[in-house]
C-alpha cells in the first residue's frame, strides 16, 4: 500500500512543493510516475491495496498510468474534503478545498482486494459520514492540525485521520503497509498506533529526524503531565 505526495513539473505555476529533486519536465514527470507506480505494484501481494493521492494536477495521470496496467482494479476514488481550507489569496479561481485519492488493487492469481466494511461504517466518522451508516467515498477531514506537528514542519503532512480511514479499511493487524514517499512519517506513525507493521522510504535526509521523533516520542515527566506525586 502507498500513498503518493504532490510532486511538480517544470514551469508549472501549479507546484505544491520544491525540494529540488521533485521538479521534472512533463515527460520526465510521466516517467517517473509510471516508474514507481509499476514498482510498488511489483513487490504488492496479490488481493494487495495500493493508495495514491494527489490533487487535480497530477490524480489524474496516476489513474490513467493504473488504467493502462495489468491485474490491476481501481476501486474507489476518494475526495478528501478539508472543511477548513486555505482561502484563496488570487480570487481567480474557487477555493481549493480538496485532494483526491485513488484506491486500486492488485488482483492477479485470483486474489480479491481486502475491504473491511464493518470496520468503516463503525470507526470512521465525520459531517458526511454518520457512524453505522455505509462510509460514502467523500471525507471530511480537516488540516493537519499544529498538535500533530509538534515534530517538526514537513509542506505536506497528512493528518492522522486520513491515514487512519485508509490503513483500517483494507489491512488487518500484523500486516505490512508501505509508504516510498514517507515525508512527515504519518503513514508509520498510524501503522504503528493500529498494530501494522510498516515499511518508509524518503529521500531527504532533513526529515529523518522527525520521522524519528514521531516514531519513538519522549517520555513525558509527572511535572510535564501535570500529575502529582503523592508519599504515603
């Protein structure tokens, strides 16, 4: 299972972030895409999920890569819906107030995909999803908050919430999740809270640290709680 971080071309004035290794011109950006798609679909078992997110510029080259591969279903794709959206400085265009996401599968061999219905209709809610009800494929989740950021600062965090909706849906305890674009550490992090085993692959050597400091937090002293001590 991956989940896929914005990532730009040159010359575009649409780019989420600039690291300097993530700016390609469109052929290369194709490329690379196809690239890393057909990877993780080579090492996914089969009945396996495979989750990408994305915004409008670049989902829908991600689907059309899937599309064109085989033993490979798209089965759902998912609007995360942020209630509290960054307004839109230009008044050019509407405000940006989603991602998208893909959910596909790898099906060879016979392998259907893993869905565990019960666990979303029981442990996902929010404003368009009410608990017990069928989870609709629109999320209302809202940004990243600053308490998940105590870490330190990545420009595209997830919240734990949206990894959370994705990892309880089509795995089980003890499974493995991999994420090759692990950035912020989100998908470790909510792999290691549900019990999953968890496999992260980034680039840059300045996250490491907070990926580490996510993954193992310090220990909080009685003072820091604000618990007392009491002799007896």
């Amino acid at each position: 299972m991956s989940k896929k971080k914005g990532l730009g071309w040159k010359y575009s004035k649409h780019i989420t972030m600039q690291e300097g290794w993530d700016i390609f011109s469109k052929d290369e950006y194709y490329q690379f895409n196809q690239k890393w798609i057909k990877e993780c679909l080579r090492i996914l078992k089969h009945g396996g999920s495979l989750w990408i997110c994305g915004s409008f510029h670049n989902i829908y080259q991600f689907g059309f890569i899937l599309q064109h591969l085989e033993d490979v279903k798209i089965n759902n794709s998912i609007v995360w819906f942020k209630p509290n959206a960054q307004p839109n400085i230009t008044c050019r265009f509407f405000t940006e107030s989603t991602e998208h996401l893909i959910w596909a599968s790898k099906n060879g061999n016979g392998k259907k995909w893993k869905f565990n219905y019960n666990a979303t209709k029981n442990l996902i809610e929010d404003r368009l999803n009410p608990k017990g009800k069928q989870t609709r494929n629109v999320w209302a989740i809202p940004l990243t908050p600053k308490e998940e950021k105590w870490a330190g600062e990545h420009p595209t965090q997830k919240p734990v919430e949206l990894l959370r909706r994705i990892i309880l849906s089509c795995t089980d305890e003890e499974d493995t999740v991999l994420d090759p674009f692990l950035g912020s550490g989100t998908t470790s992090f909510v792999a290691k809270m549900l019990k999953r085993n968890s496999i992260g692959i980034e680039k840059e050597k300045k996250y490491l640290e907070l990926i580490r400091k996510r993954l193992n937090p310090p220990q909080k002293t009685l003072t820091e709680t604000g618990m007392e001590v009491i002799n007896g």
